[in-house]
C-alpha cells in the first residue's frame, strides 16, 4: 500500500497514512485514538467486511452522511486505486481504478489483507464456529471458487432448517421428497467444503508450527486436526440422522458442525494452556494462514497487526517481530515498544492527526 485516505470513518475525520512500502510501519497512540480503526479501514477496503464484525452503520462517524476510503496499492503487475463510500442507507459503492466494483473478488485481485487482532484469542478459547471461519476465510482469501462454495453450504442449510421448521417433528410424502433435494445438494457442496478445509489444515499444519516454535518457548510441538461431525460419506450420514433432525428440527450433522483441533503437547489447547500461550497460538494461526494465501494467490498480502504486543513479554514480542514474514505489515500499540524491536517507521495517532 502507498497511501491511505479516510474520512469521517468512526472516530477518524480525516486522516492520511503513508506506510513504509514493503516494510513493518508501527502506530502508535492512546487506547481510543483510532488505532484498530485504521487497520479495520484497510482490511474493508479488500473485504467490505468488518474484521471487528461490526455492523456497516458502526463505521460512520456520528453525525455523518457517509464513510469513505481511499487506498492506493502497488504490486509487482499494476497500481490500483481502491475507493469505498459507506452510507447508512444503500450497498457500499466500490470502485477500482475508477471502474464500479461488483465482487468482492475484484478487490481481492488489488488487495489481500491478514488481520491479528486481541479478539483472535476466540479462535483458540472460542466456540468450533471460530476456527470453522478461520478456515473458510484462509480459503475465500486464497481462491475466488471457495467463495460460491461457502454461500451454496450456507443457501442450502438455511433451506434446509427452514423445512425442517415447517415439518414440525411430522413427516409427509412432500416434505420427505423436499429434504431429499436439499440432502443431495448439501451432500455436494457441504463435502466440497470438508474436504478443502481438510486440505488446508493439512497444508497450513507445519507453517503454524513453526510460527508457534518461534514464537513461544514451550518444547511441545503444535497439532491441527480436522474433525469431522460425520463418519463416512455426508449423504450416508444425513440419511442416517434423518429421524433426529426432524424431531429437533436442526441438521445434526455437515460442515457446520465440524471442529478443529488444536493441541500443543498432546494438550487441548482450548484449556490447557495459558492465556500467553492461547496468544502464541492465535498469533501463529494468522502468520500460517498469511503464509497460505501468499502460496495460493501469488502476492503476498498486507499483514494488518492490532495490538499485537498486548499480554506479551519483551521477549515474545520481539520474536514476534522476527517471525513476521517479507512484505509491507502495519502494527499497532498503545505500549511502549520493547528494546528489541526497531521498526523501518514509526508514526503516532493522536487527536485524528498522524504524526512523524
């Protein structure tokens, strides 16, 4: 990214950041001051989505008709300049050099982003569905066909609930034949979505390893494993879990009821380790998955840090700045920076103002 350009984006009226062009650009500033703003403004602008998951209303700075984002992005092909308007009452409008966005997709190709945030620590202490989005996100981020994939599972089982409602715990000839269309179709692309997600915790297991090696000093090695909710083929095991979906009006079984596992040691780590440790181990998810992306997209994405030295030591934070991989990074903090850790370039936000 060569430049940033926000105006009444949240707390943030107008606002310019040059970062340092393919190197680690810190921001520092009070807790308030707009920091994790900046970086979330950057993420939507490749997403339109809110990496806090916040509604598009939030973004608005109060009093305000509308947000806009300005970005302007250099790779190795082209230079692109990204513009996003967020109004309260209509679909974002996005532009691209100019030229009226209609996919997500289209921003991708100019901008990739992986986001570290304190509430990364979910993916660990959190619910499946946190680690079940971290995969499909790595995946929609890495190849545009993940993204029908993921929207025809979500279609399918929202039908599929849907009838299950309205058949109430009673079955009939109509409402069976109906669960077969969806059981079948559930069966096709709720299996293309297990078997990628498998794929890719196979793929970014040894990466997430290493990070987390680097970044702890714990002998015990890292192990991600793909659980599925189902043994065999998925329309076997939907047929099998008929009666019982029906009677709780809920699919019991698919790609929205799978885990994945972490273990450190043999340790569970959801319970095992500490809250320092859980960090590590969020921080090593984000760097194995901005690792992925890279392989699969051909660029390398911009690695968007927020509070990345919260809850760690000296020691750890400067590993963790060893271990951030080649390419332009944006981290923030509110702390001092430890000793060992020297920045290419360091700005301040303060009062809505960047300061050199």
């Amino acid at each position: 990214m060569i430049w940033l350009e926000l105006l009444n984006f949240r707390n943030l009226s107008s606002i310019e950041l040059h970062p340092v062009r393919g190197e680690l650009t810190v921001v520092t500033g009070d807790n308030g001051s707009g920091k994790t703003s900046l970086l979330e403004a950057i993420s939507y602008g490749s997403t339109l989505r809110s990496f806090r998951r916040s509604p598009r209303e939030s973004l608005i700075k109060n009093g305000c008709e509308r947000a806009i984002i300005r970005l302007q992005v250099e790779s190795a092909a082209r230079t692109s300049l990204i513009e996003v308007e967020i109004s309260p009452h209509r679909r974002d409008q996005a532009f691209c050099n100019r030229q009226r966005v209609s996919r997500t997709n289209d921003l991708l190709e100019a901008l990739r982003v992986t986001v570290f945030s304190p509430d990364d620590l979910v993916l660990v202490k959190g619910p499946p569905q946190e680690r079940r989005d971290y995969l499909d996100d790595v995946l929609l981020v890495s190849e545009a066909k993940y993204t029908s994939i993921e929207q025809n599972v979500e279609r399918v089982l929202r039908q599929r609930a849907a009838l299950l409602r309205q058949m109430a715990g009673r079955f009939t000839k109509e409402a069976e034949a109906s669960l077969d269309v969806w059981d079948a179709q559930l069966d096709d692309v709720g299996t293309k979505l297990v078997i990628a997600r498998e794929r890719l915790v196979e793929e970014v297991t040894p990466v997430v390893a290493s990070a987390f090696a680097g970044l702890s000093r714990i002998d015990a090695s890292l192990q991600l494993r793909y659980q599925r909710s189902f043994k065999g083929e998925l329309g076997d095991a939907l047929r099998i879990a008929r009666d019982d979906d029906v009677r709780r009006a809920v699919t019991t079984v698919g790609p929205h009821r799978d885990e994945l596992c972490i273990e450190v040691g043999g340790l569970d780590a959801r319970t095992e380790l500490s809250q320092g440790q859980q960090r590590a181990v969020a921080l090593a998810l984000r760097l194995g998955a901005h690792e992925v992306v890279t392989r699969h997209s051909g660029t390398t994405p911009m690695l968007l840090l927020d509070d990345a030295f919260s809850e760690l030591d000296e020691t750890t934070a400067a590993a963790l700045v060893k271990e951030l991989p080649a390419g332009q990074a944006i981290l923030t903090t509110a702390s001092p920076l430890p000793e060992a850790v020297k920045p290419t370039g360091v700005v301040r936000l303060r009062d809505g103002t960047i300061r050199v």
